[in-house]
C-alpha cells in the first residue's frame, strides 16, 4: 500500500563503514573489537530502535561488504556455518575461503551482537553477504586486489512488514 511505501522510503539504511573511523576488523576476521560493540551498543542499536518504532520494521537485513584482497584459505563455512548461527558456537570459529564468506561472516558478527543485547526481541534478522561486489555507490567494483577500507562496510536494510494474507 501507499503507506507502507512511505515507511520503507523514509528508512534509510545505517552504513557502518571502517572509513569513519569508528572500527576496523582485522584483514581476514569476522572479530568484533570493543571500539566496534560500544559503538553498536550507544549508536547502531538506538538508531535501529528508534527506526523500527517510528516505521513498523519487523525484518532487518545485515549484508557484510569486503575490499577485493584475495581471501584463499580453507573454508569451514560448510560444516560450520548453522551451529554458529544458532548460538552453539562463535563466529570466531569460522574460517573464510572467500571475500563472500568474510563478508556473511562480519554480518552474522553484528547480528549476533544486536540480538544478544535482548531489546529488539520481535525482529527478524538475516546476515547476508555481498563480498567485494558493490562499491559505496552501489556500483559494480572493478578487479581491485588492495586493501582498502572505504570498501569495507556493513549495511543494515529495514523491512517493512509483509502482507498478512
């Protein structure tokens, strides 16, 4: 409907990005440093609260977004992966084979982190990655092996809700 057209617009998604300063991982982890949980805590998660009463929100979609240094170790994503997403073990434990791996890896992290603080109890969340793809600007990257963290960023997407019928 209209309305809910308009509360999916005025939504905008929250970028946490390493170029703010505000965290960094460490090249090839899913980690979550102290600097990056308080900031989750006092910013990221107020924000989320504020946005999901003021728009009906009931699903949030966390996508994980890496530079393009290649990433070719073992993966254990395959036999590991639900376990971790079930809670039975830490993200820690995971190990990437890939840039799409690191990216599902750092948002689960954060997704982890919101859901343990217990205050969003009725959202629905889904880590997603979208590796090395997209730039910032939303467009497709071109081949660029380097570090470089103005491509490094978690995206958090508000969903509102679905029809009931």
């Amino acid at each position: 409907s209209q309305q809910l057209n308009k509360r999916l617009q005025s939504a905008s998604p929250i970028v946490i990005d390493e170029q703010s300063g505000k965290f960094k991982f460490k090249s090839g982890s899913a980690e979550l440093k102290p600097e990056l949980k308080s900031y989750i805590l006092t910013e990221i998660l107020p924000t989320i609260e504020t946005t999901i009463k003021a728009r009906e929100i009931d699903f949030i979609q966390v996508i994980g977004h890496t530079d393009g240094q290649e990433n070719n170790r073992g993966s254990n994503l395959d036999t590991t992966l639900e376990s971790v997403a079930k809670g039975s073990q830490s993200v820690s434990k995971l190990m990437p084979g890939s840039n799409a791996d690191l990216g599902l890896m750092r948002a689960l992290a954060v997704v982890q982190e919101l859901e343990k603080t217990g205050r969003l109890k009725n959202i629905k969340f889904r880590a997603y990655s979208a590796a090395q793809l997209y730039l910032p600007s939303g467009k497709i990257a071109s081949i660029d092996r380097d570090a470089d963290e103005t491509r490094r960023r978690i995206e958090i997407r508000f969903i509102p809700p679905g029809k009931t019928k």
